[in-house]
C-alpha cells in the first residue's frame, strides 16, 4: 500500500510538472513620455520580447497612450496598442501576435507617514482582438504597488497583479508578480529593471514566464 501511495504521489506530480510550460523571456524597449500641461501626459512606448530563454526574437509592439489626472490621487489612462511578429512568421503565430488592443485604466496612491514608501492601486478594463480573425478576449486587470524612495540614484518597487476574464468565463486567468529597480539617471532620464514571475490559472496546459525587463524612460517636461 505503501509503494502504491508513493507511486501515485511521483506520478501525481510529474503530470503536474508536465502540464506547465515554463520560458526565460527578456522584454525591452523604450519609453516617451511628454507633459502637455499639469494635467495631460502623451505616452510612446515600443518594446521587443525575446523568448525561448532569451534565444529567439519574439514580437514587438508600439503603444500610444494619454493619461490625465483627475485630482491629486487618481489618475485616468486609455491606450491602444498594436502587437506585430516580424515578415515570414504565418500561422498560428500571426493570430497569436498580429493584435491590437485598447484600454483604460484608474490608478490612485499614497505615501505613507512621510516614510517615502508609496502604495498604489491601479483597475485597468482591457478589450484585445486578433487583427486576422478578429477574436476577441475582455479582461480586468487588478494591480497593487508598493514603491520606497531609497536614494537619489535608485527606488525599488514591488507589485501583484491578476487577469480576470470575461467573455462568460468569469475567472481569473493569470497572476503577474514583479520585483524592481528604478535607476535615476538624470531629472528626465531612467532606467527600469525589473524580474518578473507569471502563471496562468484555470488553462489546460499553463504556462509560466520568467521575465527580465530592461527599459529606458525619458521625460519631455
């Protein structure tokens, strides 16, 4: 009984383990940002994702957004963005990547005590479709911070997220952990470095990424 309950453990586990799909993934690329005004922000981002740890080249995208704050403690954000793989890549692959979406969001924070460590909430609504088939996906996303103003050269930052899907799915989809350093280069210049752990929840087949980020933010005041 014994020898079978241990068979039954090692086989449980390696399904388990055989389910998950796991990947080194590095994402990098560059920030915009322009400050109309005290209250409008016009953002530029493009970034490159490298996959198959870090070996192959897997997409990139080009994101516009606006931000506009509200009052002093929230803030609003909508965006679009579109995904796009490089020439020769058909298939399965271009209906994975060949996407657009758009999105809005609402995010709030505080400092605590006059410590320096800020905490935060951020609510985004996303709508995504495949530019080839035109699937649609509708998430919530749920993301909490908390950031510390170490010193004049670095901040490091922590936060959670989930993904809840809609599309009478009505689940939770992903959860996204991140651990960072925020590098001060200059008053309009910074460097963003970050590891990051994600895993999918309530897929058949899920996967986990491991995520290096390495991106460069520039401010036009």
């Amino acid at each position: 009984m014994k020898k079978l309950l241990f068979v039954l453990i090692l086989s449980g586990v390696y399904a388990f383990a055989s389910a998950q799909e796991s990947d080194l993934q590095l994402w990098t690329g560059p920030v915009v940002k322009y400050n109309l005004n005290d209250k409008f922000r016009l953002e530029l981002e493009q970034q490159f994702r490298f996959n198959e740890n870090i070996s192959q080249y897997d997409y990139t995208f080009t994101e516009f957004a606006i931000r506009y704050k509200v009052f002093k403690y929230l803030d609003m954000k909508a965006l679009y963005r579109h995904s796009f793989i490089s020439e020769g890549q058909t298939g399965s692959e271009l209906d994975e990547y060949d996407k657009s979406r758009v999105a809005v969001n609402a995010s709030t924070g505080t400092e605590i005590f006059n410590t320096g460590i800020k905490v935060g909430y951020r609510i985004t609504y996303q709508h995504s479709w495949e530019n080839t088939t035109l699937i649609a996906s509708n998430y919530f996303r749920n993301r909490f911070d908390v950031d510390y103003n170490l010193s004049k050269l670095v901040d490091p930052y922590a936060s959670y997220e989930s993904y809840y899907r809609l599309d009478d799915k009505n689940e939770f989809r992903q959860n996204r952990y991140t651990f960072g350093l925020t590098w001060k280069v200059s008053d309009k210049l910074d460097i963003d470095s970050f590891y990051r752990y994600q895993n999918e929840i309530n897929v058949k087949n899920p996967e986990i990424d491991f995520i290096i980020g390495l991106g460069i933010i520039y401010v036009i005041k």
